[in-house]
C-alpha cells in the first residue's frame, strides 16, 4: 500500500510527495489557504517568462580594415564577419586593393573608395552613415557614437572616421616591431584592442596600462573538417598535394608548411637555413612548402631574394613556392609539420589553424606564440642554431599527431561583436539589475522586495529594470514585479553566455543605465558584460555569498580564453556589495559594501496564543537542493521525534530541475517516518510564508556559503525561534541563544538536540521568537535595504553631471 503524506487540506500517495517537491508538481493551495492560490508552480505548463526584447532593425556594425589581403589580420575581420552576418547587418570599408585578396563571406557589405576619391573622404562618409544608421535604431538617436573597429590602418584614417561621427578604436595586430606607427600616433583617449597579451605588454612598457583590451582570435575550424583528420583521409589529400606540386610522394618524407607572405619579418632565410641543415643529412627527405607571396613596398625584392636564396642553397627539388593560397588551411592536414620563424608576431592565425588541425608546430617563441597553450606546439629560441631547430623537427615531425586543443571551437570571435557594442552613450540615472532568473529562492525574493519596495515607494531618484537571463520556473516573482509597475525583460532564449552578453550591451545601449547591478548572475555573463562594457558605466556585484567567489574561479579557463580574469574583473567593480560583514578573498581587490537583506514587516499571527498547548510546527522554508542540507533535516526530525512523536514538518519548497534525484532521495528518507503516521506536510514551492505556514513555532534554516538568508528573517519576522547553522552572514540575525539557537556545520545529531530543546522548553521558544522578530524589525527591515542601495549608487556618482 502506497505511503500517504498529509498536506493542508488532503492526502496524496509517495509519488505525489515527490512532485511536491519537484520542479514540475502543479501545486494547488486554494482549497486551504485563504486567498487562493500562490501562482504557477515551479516547471509547470502555464509558467510565463518575461518577454523577450521586441525585434528591431539589426545593428549596423562597421569595421575598417587596409586591404583583404591574404594575412591573419584580415582573416580575423573576415573570420568575424561570417559568422555574424545574419544577427547584425555588418559593413567593411576596406581602403586598399591587392592583387591577391580573401573571398568576401556572402552577405557582408564591402565599401572601397571610389576611383579617385580621397580616401579621407570615403572613410568620413562611411562613419556618417554608420552614425545615421546608429541614431535610427530603437531609441538611441542623437546619444551614441559608433563604434568602429580599424585594423591595419593609420591616425590619419581614425581621425577622418571621428569627423564623420564615428568612435574609431585602434586594433594592434602585432609585437612592437610591427606596429605600422608610432606609439605617440595611438589616441590616449580610446580604447584599444590588441590581438596578444605579448602586445598589451608591449603597450604597458610605454605607459599605457588601462583601456586595452585583449582579444584572442581563434580561427574557425572548418565544419566538419575537411578533409577529416584521419589517417586514411591524410594519406589521400597528402597525395593529391605532392602530385600538385611535381613530387613524388615519398612516405618517408617529411612535409613542413610555413604560412605568410613573403616579407622580412617572416624570416624565410632562417626557415631555408633550417631544411639545409636537415638535408645534410643523406638519409633526410624533409621538403618546405611557403604557402605567401610578395606584399606592400618592397615584396617583389623579398620574393626574388628568396627565390634566389633556395637555388643558392641547391633546396629547389625540396622546396616549393605556390605563392597565396587562400585555402591554405585546408591543406594542413597533408603535412607533417608546421614550421614559423618570424622575428616577431601577434597571436599567429597559421599556427591556430595547424593546431587546429592536429598538426604539430615548431615556432618561434615570440610575441603571442604559446599563449594559447597545446599539446602540439614546440616553442623554440629565436636566436637559437639552425643545428637546434633542425634537431627539433627531426624529433617532432615523427612524433604521434597532437589531440586537437581545448580551446579549438571556443567562439572568440563573439568578442569582436561586443566590442563593437561597447559604444559611449549619454547615461542617466538608471538601474539595469540583471538576475539569472526569478525562481522560488532566497537570491530573487530578495531581489525582487527590493524592486517591489522602490517601485510602490518612488522618491529614489533612479529608474530601474530587471532583465532575467535565464528560464523561470515559476512566474510568482515575475507577475509581482509586473503588479508593482516593473519592466522586466529577459535576454534571450537559451543558455549561451555570449547571447546574454550581446543582448546586454545591446540594453547599455538602448535604455543607458549608468549602474548595472549583477545579483545573482551567471559568472561568465559577468565577465562578458565587465570586459566589454563602457568604462561610465558603473558595475556593482551583489554577492550572495561564498558561492560567487567560488563559481568565479571555476571560470579560470574561460577567463583565460576571454582575455579577462577575475582580477580585472573585480578591478573593474565599483562596488561588490556583500549581505553580511565578512573578510572577502584576498584576490577581491575592489570597494565593498554592506547591504543586509530586508523582508516585510508582518503582524503576529494569533494562532500563536497558546501555541504551548497545541501540535507544535517546525517549518523548513527554501529550495530542495544539496546545499540546504534538506536530507540532514529529516535525518534530525527522525531523531526528534523519538521524543516529539506530535511535531509535525512542514517542507516549503520545490526541486530545481537539476535537483531532481536530490528530492527523489529526500522522498525515500521520508517514507519511513510517513508509513509510521508521522505528521509531514509538504507544501511545495511557497511564496508567502505566512499565509503557508503563518503558524509555524521552529524555523530551521541550513545551508552552505550563506549570504543573509531569507528563509530565516522570515521566519523570525513571524515570530518563530530559529535554528540555524553558523554558514555566512545567518550569525548576524540568528545571534545564539539571544534570537534563535546557532550550531556549528550541520550534522542531524546536533540539529536535533536544538529542536528538541525548543520544544521541551516553550517559554525560551516564545522568548527567542519574540526577541528575533524585533531584531529582524530592527536591523534588516524593507526601508534599511532600500536605502542601503540607495546610497550605494549615490555614492558612486557623487560630483558627476553627465548622468541625466
């Protein structure tokens, strides 16, 4: 026979506890709660979600680039393009024109001067354009610069896109050397983006330490790859190649590639004084395939020099020089080895793409190289024998291929998109609060009383919204805010960081908050938004406790992808804003702020007169999750009610969905106790908690990284005697034995000795509820956490004008 569970008003069977603690349980409270239902429950059907941003013409995005030829900066541009061409309607001004050029990806829109038309022109006219494009889109007219990115390009060429209304941000392909000016010619008062951590070193010996961003470009690997990387699939296409090439094709061979056009800092004669030195060796059979051909001033000198150099040497059986190829990286998989031996570089695209291509590379170590690290990338001294580097390449050609890296799909070219949106607007005074949803937690409750309390209240002198990144599960808190006059969008759909990231920097720039609050959010978005969010907008974090530092360092290989770690993170903070008074890691360096949480002010439920003499109630009130130890609380009430056979549970709660076998577990540790006639009353997800469990005598309140929960001012608010665990900021409500009784960790043994305690002694039971609701009243009210909040953001804009 089936288990029954008690609820307020009926019975159900052990599979319907379990959905009430589920995320898909429908639960229906009319029947015994004055007042009618509680709204949606967690998972169901009829859930509504916040809307969506309305569809709206697509951004213009705009970027400058010299010319289309065959190079890894213009494949970065092109790379970038094609893949965003369908989300943004993008524009390349491109100034020169090449002989041997990139194919331009379908659907993006390429503007050259025209023939006879002063470059200066052209470009103030496209940055016009740009700027009218801009100030038609939603409601941004007349406020925002674009921004358009110039790679490759001059002061001269930045200044002419300024007088046309565009904000020109310079982008550094290369180490010092190769920068095309001078370091006096870069504008101090823009940001700059650079393509390697070795050039914002670079950048930071001359002095400029802020306002440089570092964007990674990894290249997209063909998809699927072609052709594939397995050895059968090599062998063909290593075939074809060398009957291209007029060789045989010689097993025992090795092949090296080298990518880039022909010019100096290449160091080809390096490259050529290497495969000398192999084949000296009468046994070796390495052959070099120079996928580049002559570029800019001077290219056909270099192209003859080398040439000349390979028939010098007796190399031309070995070496091969097809000139530009512009699907060069579809023919790494033919090749045993890619080889670079520049003086100098950025982050090398060619050396990306062999990695990529589970093609082992010898390189350099120089500028970028290696700091996207990988199992098949060899760094060698630049200044090292060509007798070093060609006992390198024996070892490595014949080495196992290399396991495609880590970070081979991570899309960095997203980056560039937000740096785009990174545009200066006039700010006001306006709040953008971002959450990652508005579930049955501590977390959004608190959130949305504060939303609540200043939306009914006014007088803040700020605006706000919230946008939501993720999926509700329930609509209660999303119907409230809405009730109380609050705008409450979500970001997007699904669960991709980088689409809440450009879907934020899109409301930056179209409602133009001067403070985004980060409460509860996921940390990738926060890194995202904190990386590439303009430097007026001021940045606050609500930390909800231990669990924010923590998920921010599980982030570190992300962080290193990004170019963005917690450390700048937490620099570019103007404020992380704790529930409690609590030392902070050492690695948060940045201003904090104490605000406490707040809950509403209830009056004393009357049920409680001679509450001595009646069924006494121990209410759990919060999620069903791991970290609120729910197992462990009916570990202890097994002991409890040893003693305490009457004390009835009532569980307030429901089950995430990615805590459904958690509350499958805690089901099964009650069925025992409901087979015995244990008085257990499962509620489901709860809202209002004195109209659920207005009653209640014990509140117990554990988890794990506390911040300032909810759960337990609640609960004193009611005039419970609390017991809680001694996790975060719950010692600053629940002082021990003054308004509740604290324990150390949460061991059921010990939770239920307090339990029993309070419910053998009744009048220290009405002493502690009385004297938490007062302290509860006192120092963590509705107007206290409102104001808290409302100082913050004052403070940070003390002696500033430009917000309106």
């Amino acid at each position: 026979m089936p288990a029954r569970v008690a609820v307020r008003g009926g019975a159900l069977d052990a599979d319907a506890a379990l959905q009430r603690l589920q995320v898909a349980a429908v639960v229906a409270l009319a029947g015994s709660i004055e007042g009618g239902e509680e709204g949606s429950a967690e998972g169901g059907a009829e859930v509504a979600q916040p809307p969506l941003p309305a569809n709206a013409a697509p951004i213009v995005l705009c970027a400058v680039l010299g010319s289309l030829a065959i190079g890894g900066a213009e494949r970065i541009v092109l790379d970038w393009a094609a893949h965003h061409r369908q989300r943004y309607r993008l524009r390349l001004f491109v100034i020169h024109r090449v002989d041997h050029e990139w194919p331009i990806p379908r659907g993006v829109e390429v503007v050259r001067p025209a023939r006879g038309q002063p470059v200066s022109d052209a470009l103030q006219a496209f940055a016009a354009e740009a700027a009218a494009a801009w100030a038609a889109w939603q409601e941004t007219a007349g406020r925002v610069a674009p921004v358009v990115l110039c790679h490759m390009t001059r002061r001269e060429h930045r200044m002419a896109l300024e007088a046309g209304g565009a904000r020109a941000v310079p982008v550094l392909h290369n180490a010092r050397e190769g920068w095309r000016e001078s370091f006096e010619a870069l504008p101090a008062d823009r940001r700059l983006v650079a393509v390697s951590q070795a050039c914002v070193d670079d950048l930071a010996a001359l002095g400029r330490c802020d306002a440089v961003t570092l964007i990674r470009h990894i290249p997209s690997p063909p998809s699927p790859p072609s052709p594939p990387c397995a050895p059968s699939a090599r062998a063909a296409q290593r075939a074809s190649l060398c009957q291209t090439l007029a060789w045989r094709d010689d097993p025992a061979a090795s092949l090296v590639a080298m990518v880039g056009a022909v010019k100096p800092q290449k160091n080809y004669g390096r490259a050529l004084g290497i495969l000398a030195e192999l084949a000296a060796d009468p046994n070796d059979r390495t052959r070099l395939v120079i996928f580049g051909g002559p570029v800019g001033a001077g290219g056909d000198e270099h192209w003859r020099g080398l040439c000349a150099e390979v028939l010098r040497l007796g190399l031309q059986e070995r070496v091969r020089l097809p000139g530009f190829v512009a699907g060069a990286a579809r023919l790494l998989p033919a090749f045993d080895l890619l080889l670079n031996t520049s003086d100098f570089e950025g982050l090398s695209i060619a050396t990306l793409e062999a990695l990529q291509a589970q093609v082992p590379v010898v390189a350099a170590s120089v500028g970028g190289q290696g700091e996207l690290a990988s199992a098949g990338l060899t760094l060698v001294d630049a200044q090292a024998s060509v007798a070093e580097w060609a006992g390198v390449i024996r070892r490595v050609a014949h080495a196992p291929r290399p396991a495609p890296p880590v970070w081979s799909r991570f899309p960095s070219h997203r980056l560039w998109t937000l740096e785009h949106l990174a545009a200066p607007a006039v700010r006001r005074r306006h709040v953008m609060w971002v959450t990652a949803n508005l579930n049955a937690g501590g977390a959004q409750r608190s959130l949305v009383n504060l939303a609540t309390h200043w939306a009914r209240h006014g007088s803040t002198g700020f605006s706000f919204e919230v946008v939501v990144t993720g999926e509700s599960t329930t609509d209660w808190f999303f119907r409230q805010l809405t009730a109380a006059g609050v705008a409450v969008t979500r970001s997007a759909a699904g669960r991709d960081c980088f689409d809440h990231a450009e879907a934020l920097m899109q409301r930056l720039l179209a409602s133009g908050p001067c403070i985004v609050g980060f409460w509860n959010v996921d940390p990738k978005i926060k890194l995202l938004v904190a990386k590439a969010a303009p430097d007026e907008v001021r940045l606050v974090d609500v930390s909800p406790g231990g669990y924010a530092f923590e998920e921010m360092r599980a982030t570190a290989t992300f962080q290193q992808l990004i170019g963005f770690d917690e450390s700048r993170y937490y620099a570019r903070l103007a404020r992380l804003v704790m529930k409690f008074h609590g030392a902070v890691p050492a690695e948060v360096a940045c201003p904090t702020a104490v605000v406490r949480n707040g809950v509403p002010a209830w009056r004393p439920t009357a049920g409680r007169e001679g509450a001595g003499a009646r069924v006494p109630r121990i209410v759990v009130n919060g999620r069903i999750a791991p970290s609120k130890f729910v197992a462990e609380i009916i570990g202890a009430m097994a002991l409890v009610w040893h003693r305490f056979p009457a004390a009835a549970l009532h569980l307030i709660g429901a089950a995430e969905p990615r805590h459904q076998d958690y509350a499958r577990r805690c089901v099964d540790l009650l069925s025992p106790h409901l087979q015995a006639g244990r008085p257990v009353h499962l509620h489901g997800a709860g809202f209002e908690l004195q109209r659920v469990a207005g009653e209640g005598d014990i509140g117990v309140v554990l988890g794990h990284h506390q911040g300032c929960p909810n759960a337990a001012l609640e609960a004193m608010a009611l005039g419970m005697a609390v017991v809680a665990n001694n996790s975060g900021g719950t010692a600053e409500a629940v002082l021990h034995e003054r308004t509740g009784l604290l324990i150390e960790g949460h061991d059921p043994a010990t939770l239920a000795a307090a339990i029993e305690r309070l419910l053998g002694q009744p009048a220290e039971r009405t002493h502690l509820g009385e004297a938490g609701r007062a302290h509860v009243s006192q120092n963590f009210s509705m107007d206290g956490m409102a104001h808290g909040y409302l100082h913050v953001f004052q403070t940070l804009l003390e002696g500033e004008t430009a917000c309106a």
